[in-house]
C-alpha cells in the first residue's frame, strides 16, 4: 500500500509477524527518462528487502517504460514483478494508468503484447473488475487468458466503487473458473474467518492478498494460517522498530510521527475503544505528544479478542 507498507514496514512485520509468503510492494511509476527517484530506488533496494519474497509493482501505460523497469528489477535479482491495473486514484485513471486502462481495451492490449513478448521475468497483473460495470470483466479475462500472466490478482470491485460498497463476489465467481492464470483474491479480509470463508467459498483460488486488514491487525497472516494472534510485546516492538526507522530515514521524529498517524489510522481499529484514542493521536503536534498516546494505547486499551475493524 502506497505510502503504509515501504520497506521499513515490510521489514518490521517480518521481525514481529509470520505468516506471509510475499510482500507486495507499493506501485513505482517508472518514467519516460528512465530513472527511478532516490525515494523509490530506497524501496526496491535489495538490502532493504533482505530476508522477504518481496514483488515490485509498476503503475505504467508504456510497454518501453514497463521494460525498462522490468529489466532493472531482475537484474536486481526480483523474481517477479507485477503490473496494476487496479489503483482507482481519479489522477492516475486521468491518466490512462492503473484501473483506467481497463476501460481502454485497444491501448491494453498493445500494453500487454509489448510486455509479454519481451518481458525477461515473469510478470504478473492486479486488476479491477472494470471501470463501471462488473461485466466489463468478461472481455477483459478474454485478453488477460491470451497471455502467460504468471498471477492474476482480481479486487472484486470496479474503479468507480473505489474502496466502497462490498466485493463483488458473485462476479468474482463468475470469473473464476475462466482464468487462466492461477488467481489470488484481494479485497475486504480483515479476520482469520474471512479468509477461511474465502477460500471456502472459492477452493479454486490458489492465493489471499491482504491490505488494510493486514495493516490494523498485523498477525492477520498468522491467524489465517491457525497460528497466535497479535500480542501487546510484539506490537509494541513492531511499532517501536517502525517509528525508530522512519525517524532514522527522515532524520526528524516529527517527520516519523506524520508517517506514524496514518500507520495508527488502520492499527487503531485492533483496540477496544481505538476511535476514541484517534483524535489525541491526530492532535499530537510534537514527537512527545505522539509518545505519550501512543504509551497511553499501549498501557491501557484493551486488544478486541476477535478481530480489527476497518473505518
Ligand atoms: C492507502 C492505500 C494505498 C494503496 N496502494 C496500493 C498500491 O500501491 N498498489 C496496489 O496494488 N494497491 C494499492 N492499494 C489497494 C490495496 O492493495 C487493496 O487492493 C485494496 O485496499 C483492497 O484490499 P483490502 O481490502 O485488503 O485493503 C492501496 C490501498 C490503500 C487504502
């Protein structure tokens, strides 16, 4: 997740978390001059993802600039890297990128005849349902099975949905048994029992992809997987590691907390009473402030026993 989940996240959950196979990186948008920012080169570095299965993804509509990436990443030794079609943001779908290029078949499909003839790495794609209508799909699988997507990673929703209304899981299961390429489903897992439901629901799909409910509860994985749930030590330490790390890279723990608050916005939903606490967070205007709630969370709101909630 873009600007949540950079390497000194992903590196943290691992210290302090189990239970995740892969760790897919926050969108690089690689540009026509051919050069990263100083900012993405951090995330992709490999000392920065030591240790992790980490998938670099890419938010293009140019087979030249996907290429180039691409190419970069496996000399950099990725194994994978995968292409969004997914991000619903009204500027990058003003664009023609992310989900926008869903409702530009004739651009995508140029989009991904460049890519898949000439791609030196396996490359797979995160898509959306459609623009508007979740039978935009149809046409659209019909292009995706042409090619050897490595995974297809379906979020049941369509662009004008954003992040609202439910997956669309009757669509999802319509779509389901015409893929080609092995499915992962993302969209709205934020318990253990969801993604028991899932999966129960959907044997054939072969992965889980989690976002925000992995974010509020960071043992989501874990549970899935029959294993302990978060506990208050090592969600104290994932924090700490976090917040030292961010202090470290932006060389201002003012800057950390900023980072911070939008880290507590999803982890808050783990505690019992966690939206009363979120104003004295949002309020916290120096770095002591923000030590002081975040103590205060810590040492007196009790974790929900059953699951996070997602505002
Ligand atoms: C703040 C934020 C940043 C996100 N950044 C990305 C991104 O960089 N790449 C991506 O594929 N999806 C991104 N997403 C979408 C999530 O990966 C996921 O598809 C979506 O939130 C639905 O899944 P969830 O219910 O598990 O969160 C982002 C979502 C949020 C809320």
């Amino acid at each position: 997740m873009e600007g949540v989940t950079g390497w000194l996240f992903r590196q943290a959950h691992r210290h302090w978390f189990s239970g995740v196979d892969r760790y897919f990186m926050p969108f690089l948008s690689p540009r026509q001059e051919h050069a990263f920012t100083r900012r993405e080169a951090s995330d992709f570095l490999p000392e920065h993802n030591r240790g992790l299965y980490a998938v670099p993804q890419l938010l293009t509509r140019s087979a030249d600039d996907f290429l180039w990436a691409a190419g970069v990443l496996a000399d950099l030794g990725y194994r994978e890297v995968n292409l969004n079609l997914g991000c619903p943001s009204g500027t990058v779908v003003a664009k023609g990128k992310g989900s926008g290029l869903l409702g530009r078949r004739e651009e995508l499909e140029r989009l991904l005849d460049g890519i898949y003839a000439r791609a030196g790495i396996p490359v797979s794609i995160k898509t959306r349902l459609g623009l508007r209508d979740p039978e935009e799909f149809f046409p659209l699988l019909e292009l995706f099975n042409r090619y050897p997507v490595c995974e297809l990673i379906i979020h049941p929703r369509v662009q004008k949905d954003f992040y609202r209304n439910q997956p669309r899981l009757d669509a999802f299961a319509a779509a389901l048994a015409s893929c080609r390429a092995p499915v992962c489903y993302n969209g709205d897992l934020v318990t253990a029992a969801d993604c028991a439901a899932l999966i129960r629901r959907f044997p054939g799909v072969t992965a889980l992809m989690a976002g925000r409910g992995a974010v509020a509860d960071p043992a989501l994985f874990s549970k899935a997987r029959g294993g302990p749930g978060a506990d208050r030590g090592a969600l104290r330490a994932f924090h700490d590691e976090l917040y030292a790390g961010y202090a470290q890279a932006f060389g201002s723990r003012r800057n950390a907390t900023l980072r911070m608050k939008e880290f507590w916005s999803y982890l808050l939903g783990l505690f019992q009473d966690g939206a009363g606490q979120a104003k004295a967070l949002r309020k916290a205007a120096d770095p002591a402030a923000y030590e002081a709630a975040v103590n205060h969370i810590f040492q007196s709101l009790p974790l929900r026993e059953d699951a996070a909630v997602i505002w």
